[in-house]
C-alpha cells in the first residue's frame, strides 16, 4: 500500500483557492492518462536524487497505486527499489529513490496498470532519463 502525502497548508497540488480566484476546473470524462513526467522523457543530467512525479488526467484509485503498477527501472529491466505517494486529489504519483540513481544508466518510469477512480484504467505510459553523476543533496551539503 502507498503512503498518503501529508495535508498541504493551503491547498492541494492543483491550486490554492484564494477570494476572487476561481477553483481549477473539475476532471474531465476523457479516458485517463499520464499527462506529464519529471523528469521529461529523454532528459539527461538530472540529479540522482531527483524524485519521479507523474500527473495524471484523472485522479487514481489509490488500491491500483503499487510497485507492479507505477515503477521505476534501471536498464535491463530491473526495478530500482523507491517508495510510491499519492497527492491527496489522487492527481499526482511521486516516486522517491531509496538510494541515489546510478549515473550514466537509462532510467524507465513505467505506469501500467493503474486504474481511475471510475475504474478505467489509465493509459500505459513508458518513458526515460538518465542521472548525471551528483545528486542535488551534494550541492546543498555544506563542505560537500
């Protein structure tokens, strides 16, 4: 099971709701699919600390958010060992490295799977990139 993101103060991933502003527009009835990766696909140079966050059209259905649905691979297939959140709207999936990424290796971020939660299952998405050999953290690590 997935670990809740904690409540944010002030709003959700989507928006804070300010008076006079207007509240983002409700999902759409579309089929779900993922709509943005970060890192981007074919990105190079990314950090090897760089948390995964995928967005989707519709909002997920948490029970369909695992490791055999949302994951991160090295090349050959093999599964880089991270832990999966879920923004409170259901809108946002972030993955999270458990150790820094290897340098230099094609990274794959794979949804497959994960279903809406009207239960239609979100569009199969494949994408890539490749860390650079420092981590964010070494730049922020005072002496580093």
């Amino acid at each position: 099971m997935i670990a809740p993101l904690p409540a944010w103060s002030g709003g959700s991933l989507r928006g804070t709701l300010r008076p006079g502003v207007a509240a983002p527009p409700p999902f759409d009835d579309g089929e779900p699919l993922v709509v943005r990766v970060d890192p981007a696909d074919g990105a190079s140079g990314v950090f090897r600390d760089t948390p995964v966050i995928v967005s989707l059209s519709q909002p997920a259905d948490a029970a369909t958010v695992s490791r055999d649905t949302f994951r991160v691979e090295a090349s050959g297939r093999t599964e880089v060992e991270g832990g999966i959140r879920l923004s409170p709207d259901g809108a946002v999936l972030i993955w999270t490295a458990a150790r820094l990424l290897a340098p230099g290796v094609v990274h794959f971020v794979a949804v497959r799977g994960v279903r809406d939660r009207r239960g239609v299952p979100v569009k199969a998405h494949v994408s890539r990139f490749v860390p650079c050999d420092i981590a964010l953290s070494d730049l922020l690590t005072p002496g580093a």
